[in-house]
C-alpha cells in the first residue's frame, strides 16, 4: 500500500510540477493549462495509454484533470460501441455526469457563499 501511495503521489506531483513550469515560464493562463489537462487526458484516453497509467498510478493521474478527459475518453468510445456514431454525443456526458452535477452543485453552493472580483492583469 505505501508503495502504490509513493506511485500516485509521484506521479501526481509530477503533472502538478508540469503546470507549475507553465505557469512560470509561458503565459498561458490557468485555464488554459486546465482545458490543455483536460485535452491531453482525452488523447491519453483516445490512443488507449490512460488506461494503463491509471492502472500504474491510481490517484495520481484521476484526481487532476487528466482524469475527467480520461473518463471522457472512455464513454466516446464505450457509446460509439453500442450506439453508433451518435455516441460520440452521448458518451461523454453520460460517463462525465456525476462530475459535471458535482461541479456545478459545488459551483453554486460556492456562489452562495463568496462573491467574485473581476481579476486585474498586469502587463
């Protein structure tokens, strides 16, 4: 068990550290980088490596974002399966709904407790 902890955290710190550098070093903003997680867990997903490094890493890899493209990827292809094209609809928000449900509930409870402030970019 400490070892596939050691894993995950590893692996995990190492997609963390990834994002940091782009952060530092581009001038890609944050949601950016998190829509590029998102992307690169689609395409883990699509070329079928995802599913072997979840394997390999567990939390690691499904807890950042690289888990919701996976998940993702895995209900295009799961519903193009069984439905035909018309999966390619209806996969990802069938295999995604509990964590689009659970960010948009979280999202609301958020907004009923804090209020946003427009951010100030400096140049």
């Amino acid at each position: 068990m400490f070892i596939n902890s050691l894993i995950s955290f590893l692996v995990g710190g190492v997609i963390c550290a990834i994002c940091e550098v782009l952060l530092a070093l581009t001038k890609l903003t944050p949601a950016r980088i998190l829509v590029g997680l998102v992307t690169a867990g689609i395409f883990l997903g699509a070329v079928g490596v995802y599913e072997p490094l979840l394997s390999f890493a567990s939390t690691g890899v499904s807890v950042p974002l690289l888990g919701f493209g996976g998940v993702i990827a895995g209900g295009v292809r799961e519903a193009v399966d069984t439905y035909g094209l018309i999966g390619i609809l209806k996969g990802p928000l069938t295999a995604a709904s509990a964590g689009i449900g659970a960010a948009l509930f979280f999202g609301f409870l958020s907004s009923l407790f804090f209020r946003s402030h427009p951010k100030i970019m400096k140049k």
